[in-house]
C-alpha cells in the first residue's frame, strides 16, 4: 500500500513520535509511505526520520486558525493527494485532521483514517467546544476509521457522536519500553539534583512536558511556590522544550524558586531522567493518553497527575500514582510534597509502578495494530461499496 500521513507540526512530542514510529514499522512491512507536515519542524527530525521516507511539506499548514492559509492548504493536499494516488491517508492532530480529510475528495478510493491523539472539545470553552465539535462532525463525513491512543479517547469520539462504532479502533502509543525499564542515572544526576559531596541527595519531582499553555506549567508553579517551604531542599526538574518556556523561567524567577526549579532542557537520555526522579507530575488540560506516563510507569516512577480520559487504564491510584482532580492544581502541590516527605508512602507507590503491566504499550502492538484496522476498515469500506451497488 501506499500510505500518507499528514501531521500539522513535527515537534519532540507524543504525537509525533507515535506517528514516525508507525511510519518506522510500515516501511518495515514493505509498504510506500509519504509524510506531509506543515513547516514548524524540529531540527532533531532533519536526521532522524527513516531513510525511506518520503517527506513533502506544505507551508499553509499552520497550528493557528487562520482561514486563508487554511484553505490554502486544503488546495495544496488536493493536489498532493492527486499525485500520488495513495491508497490510505491517515491524518494526526486537530488542523492536519480537519484540512487533511477535507481535502481527501481529490482521491475518492482512498481509505481515509483519522489518528486520535488528544480530545480537541474537552478542557476549553463552551464556545470553543462548539466550534471544535462542528470541524470534527464536517470532517468526519469523509472518513472511514478513527484510531484512538486510549478506549477513552475512543469511547469520548463515540459519546460525542463522531464516529460510528464500526469506525472506531483503539491502538495504544507504542514506545520502546526497555529503556525505561533499564533505566539509569543520568551522569549529570548530582548536579541536577543537587547532591552533597556523599551522594546524598535531596527528594526529586520531574515534569516532562512541552512548554506550552496546556501542559500549565505556570498555574502548577503558582501552586508548588506556596507548599515548598516544607521541603526547602527539594528539586523540581522541568524538562522540555517549548514557546512558554521564557515565561517559565520568568514565573520561576517572580515566584523565588531558582534553588528549587531546574530547566533540563529536551534531554535524549529521557529513561535516566525518570530514575532520578522520586515522583513525575503532570497537570495537562488535554491529552489523549500521555506517553510520558506510561514511561514513568516502566522506569518504576510513580506519577502524579491531575484526572484525564484515559488515565485509569495505566495509573491506578494509590497503587502506582495518584490521579487528582482536574481543577485543584493546589491538591498536586500539596500531595506532592506529602509523597517526598512520606518515604514509605513513596517506596509503595514506586513498587507499584515496577509491577505494573504496560506490554499493551509496547512498540511492536503499534504498527500491527494500526495495519489491523486499516484491514478491518477496508473490509468495511468494501461491504458499503458491495451494498450499494446491490
């Protein structure tokens, strides 16, 4: 087959890992795939994306809402897509989807797939929901399978009447799951954590997550400044890399937590992060089912993280992590400092996250379960096909 993928941003994320790494597995398998993104690209793809892979980019593929680029874009996949006569076209993220099933009558034989990553209506306005909601019915109409990262993403699609139940598959993100599993010290690990001259070191929180308003940090640093006094000696590590970054570092500085906050950066040794760490947060609005999480999980981390569709089916609380409400950024600060001052309550949650299963996660499911559904959904394709002709 022929297979394109269209991605609005090739960033250092989730759903950008996931994607190449099923583009990694269908050339594997043989198959021709292109891949279409919009020009906001990290560096780090240049050498890093397979050998074999095609790579179109179409710069009127943009993350903003902005309509005349927008339909500009639909025009430029128009024809992309009537050049290369491709056999599925499976699209990732909000804009991709929308303008990249829009344009997808250009190829009527084409399978057309939407990845879910993320739930675009869920954690914004009503009037936001609404307009997002009203994008996904449009673009649904030309499409024939949807693939969840997580049965509650799935099952949100459904609820919110955007997909039919034969449409609808669940393909977990797939990661290399050794290396967290194996995980090591990072050999920078003293001065990230700010060890003494014996290796003693004080108690260590990671948040791994791109800068960007959904992952809130801000709102988070606001919360962890009026709790820190009890555990002064404690190091709070932010890793990743992003367009809030500056205004991080500068709510860091307002807020008197440079002892406390240490800016990693995107470090490639993730895994050694994570054995440095005594406990992850999270606090994102929206996610589909966060990678990081399960990552933390493989590396025995336990996870702090504020409720999110999904987020049951790999932390359970009070086992591996806690899962706290959404809207009370004060109850992760708080837990937090309670679980670094608890050292049994923190050995416990870390012997759950050992002993947890995450083999749903693991590279090899995903490319054989996304090849599964493009089957299974061409087999559908084929019997709407046979019953109209009958």
């Amino acid at each position: 087959m022929h297979i394109v993928h269209l991605i609005t941003r090739l960033l250092r994320a989730g759903s950008e890992e996931n994607t190449v790494e099923t583009i990694r597995w269908q050339l594997d398998a043989g198959h021709e795939v292109t891949l279409i993104h919009g020009s906001e690209t990290d560096p780090y793809w240049d050498i890093n994306l397979p050998e074999r892979l095609a790579r179109i980019v179409v710069p009127d593929l943009v993350h903003p809402i902005d309509s005349k680029r927008d339909f500009r874009a639909i025009r430029w996949l128009r024809d992309i897509y009537k050049t290369l006569l491709p056999n599925v076209i499976h699209t990732h993220q909000s804009k991709a989807g929308l303008v990249g099933r829009l344009a997808a009558d250009a190829v009527p034989g084409a399978l057309i797939v939407h990845g879910v990553h993320i739930l675009p209506f869920e954690g914004v306005s009503p009037l936001r929901r609404a307009i997002y909601l009203a994008a996904e019915r449009l673009a649904a109409r030309r499409t024939d399978a949807f693939v969840g990262v997580s049965q509650a993403v799935s099952d949100a699609y459904l609820e919110a009447g955007l997909a039919h139940p034969d449409q609808m598959y669940c393909v977990r993100s797939g990661m290399a799951l050794d290396r967290f599993r194996r995980a090591q010290l990072p050999s920078d690990w003293r001065v990230l954590s700010g060890a003494d001259a014996a290796g003693r070191r004080p108690p260590v929180a990671l948040m791994m997550a791109a800068f960007e308003p959904r992952k809130r940090h801000v709102p988070f640093l606001r919360a962890f400044a009026r709790v820190s006094d009890r555990l002064p000696q404690m190091r709070l590590l932010l890793a990743g890399q992003g367009p809030e970054e500056n205004r991080v570092r500068g709510e860091v500085q307002r807020l008197g937590l440079e002892k406390n906050v240490v800016f990693c950066g995107h470090r490639a040794d993730a895994e050694a992060l994570f054995a440095l760490a005594d406990v992850s947060v999270l606090t994102s609005v929206r996610e589909g089912l966060p990678r990081v999480v399960v990552q933390s999980i493989a590396a025995g981390c336990p996870v702090l993280a504020q409720a999110l569709p999904g987020l049951d089916e790999i932390l359970a609380h009070d086992h591996n992590g806690l899962i706290l409400p959404a809207d009370d950024m004060g109850a992760v600060a708080h837990r937090l400092v309670d679980v670094l001052e608890d050292t049994a309550w923190r050995t416990r949650l870390a012997r759950g996250a050992r002993r947890t299963d995450v083999s749903d996660w693991d590279l090899a499911r995903l490319g054989s379960g996304t090849e599964r559904c493009y089957r299974a959904a061409l087999g559908q394709q084929a019997l709407s096909l046979h019953a109209e002709v009958a």
